[in-house]
C-alpha cells in the first residue's frame, strides 16, 4: 500500500477520529449550554418530546443528553416526576467550570 498522495503530499493528515462529533454530544452540548446559560432555569422539567422538537431531532439523543447531564450534576431526575434542571450555586458552577477547564 502506497503513502504517496500525489499533489497533497504536503498536507497534514487529518485526525478524523477527533473529528467525530455525534448527533448526542451535539444535543448534549446544546442543553448543557442551555442550563450554564439561564435559557433553562433551575427547576424546568425537562420535556423530552419538546426539547427535540425544539433541537429538531428524535428523543433518543434528548434522553442521553438528559442522562449525562444527571452525571454532570445539573439534571435531577425524580421517580415520576421526571427530570428537571439542578439549582447551582455560584460555588458549585466555579467547581464545575473548574473541573471542565481541566478536563477539556
């Protein structure tokens, strides 16, 4: 198997693995930014049906948006009530940015 590219020989390669962003993380990141934002106030319920609506996209990404966000600690979800968003303090959203700084 050859490596020459031929005219592109001096381009840089892409990493396409870093470059796979699923339909989830995009949904993930649209309702984490949402709730960091004040858009969804602590104590929204979280509608699964309305927020695909809303993101144009099926309930499936909505659901593991939901459940990573409860890993997250911004998503409460309570025995049937459903999820809603977490109330932060101003100490916990500094640890929290702290941490993402860290982890990103």
């Amino acid at each position: 198997m050859s490596t020459d590219r031929g005219p592109l020989q001096g381009l840089p390669m892409l990493n396409l693995e870093l470059q796979r962003i699923t339909l989830g993380d995009q949904v993930y990141e649209a309702m984490r930014r949402w709730i960091l934002d004040g858009t969804l106030a602590p104590g929204t319920p979280l509608r699964i049906r309305q927020l695909a609506a809303s993101l144009g996209t099926s309930t499936m990404p909505v659901r593991e948006a939901i459940q990573r966000l409860e890993e997250n600690g911004l998503v409460v979800t309570r025995p049937h009530k459903g999820a809603v968003v977490a109330g932060l303090s101003v100490r916990e959203l500094r640890d929290f940015y702290g941490v993402r700084i860290v982890l990103e």
